[in-house]
C-alpha cells in the first residue's frame, strides 16, 4: 500500500516526460503482488496467530519473542543462502524449494489427526 501511494507522489509533474516502463518489469510487479496476495491468504501469517495460541498468559511473551526471532532467523538465512544456492544450481534451485514444500506439507498432513 505504501509503494503504491509512493508511485502516485514519486512521478513527475505535467509537462516532464516519465520513462515508459518495459513489460517485464510490469508483469515482475504483477506477479511479487499476486504472489503477496496468496502468501497473505495462506501459510503466511499462520506461525504468529499459532505462536500467540499455543502458549499460556503467563509465558506467551517468551513463545512469542522465540517464534519471531525464529522467524527472522530463519528468513535471514534463506536471503544469504539463496544467491550463492541460485547461482550455483540455477533452475534447480526451485525444484529444490518445491521439493521441500511438498515434504512439508506430506508431514504436516500426516501429522494433523
């Protein structure tokens, strides 16, 4: 939301020329906010709503501090560890990562009665 408003004020006034934008960097945009958009209505929010749940009153502040430093571990290690992985393997990577989620969602199904 906050970028869209940013573009509105960010272009250039009447009489001044923007540069056009390419079509790929249209459709780029197009996909990060579908892909946004079914990671908002999905998994993504799920490990702060279960963390929040799972714990006690008298705890929760500790479950909740360790779920988000978790969290932001976690996704720090994926963005340092994904250019050198992309670079290396190249389109493999994704089968990787898609190989990953399917076992995941095969041990979350098999382990939710």
């Amino acid at each position: 939301m906050a970028l869209t408003l940013s573009n509105s004020w960010c272009r250039p006034s009447h009489g001044q020329s923007a540069l056009p934008l390419a079509p790929s960097s249209k459709g780029m945009a197009a996909m990060l906010y579908i892909y946004v958009c079914f990671y908002s209505m999905g998994w993504g929010p799920l490990p702060w709503v279960y963390v929040s749940d799972i714990f006690p009153t008298r705890t929760r502040h500790y479950g909740l501090a360790v779920g988000s430093g978790s969290q932001w571990l976690w996704n720090f290690v994926v963005a340092k560890v994904t250019p050198t992985l992309e670079a290396d393997l190249g389109f493999k990577l994704f089968m990787m990562f898609t190989t990953i989620n399917i076992g995941g969602m095969a041990v979350f199904s098999l382990s939710v009665n």
